[in-house]
C-alpha cells in the first residue's frame, strides 16, 4: 500500500496514467446525442435505460449520411455512455438508501 492514500488510491492514478486520449471534437456530437436522448428514457423509481428504438430514430433523422457501419458504432457508443450512465445512478441510489434520513418534524 502507498503511503499518501493507499492502494485505492494507486489504482486511480495508474487508470489516470493509462486513460485514452479522446477527440473532442469526435466526441462532441456524440455525448450531444446522449444527452438529448437522455430525455426519453423511462422513468419510475429509477431511470431506465433509452429505448434502442429512440437511438435508431435519432440516428435515421440527425445522421443521414452514416451508413450501416458507423450507424452501429453510434448505437455502440450512446448504449455504452447509457450504461456507465445508469451504473452512476444506481450507486447513488444504493448510497442514499445507507444515508440514515432525519426524522421528520
């Protein structure tokens, strides 16, 4: 274990060391897309996931011009960022199950 923080703390800086560097301006118009899609998923006592159905609608009207391959790709990576996405939600959800709730007045 490291001194200043611990092997929690040594996996972080080795996934930092090693993370990808990403395009920006690639990118962009991805998370774009997850973001407006963001506002279709289900919602109940906690967010679904966004229906493949919207993504595909989305990727017919917003990106005409890709083919089959890189209409795939896309799919790939809105489900993928909606995945990591729902992951982070269901860790807060289970964290503020464990946070004790003041009583009410």
């Amino acid at each position: 274990m490291a001194a200043d923080g611990g092997l929690e703390s040594d996996r972080a800086a080795e996934a930092l060391a090693e993370r990808p560097e990403l395009d920006p301006y690639w990118l962009a118009p991805i998370y774009d897309a997850f973001t407006r899609l963001s506002r279709s998923r289900p919602m109940g006592m906690e967010a679904g996931a966004i229906p493949l159905s919207e993504i595909l609608h989305y990727a017919e009207v917003f990106r005409p011009e890709d083919d089959d391959a890189d209409r795939r790709e896309f799919v790939e990576l809105v489900l993928g960022l909606d995945a990591v996405f729902l992951e982070h939600q269901a860790g807060l959800t289970k964290r503020q199950r464990k946070t004790p709730q003041a009583p009410a007045e």
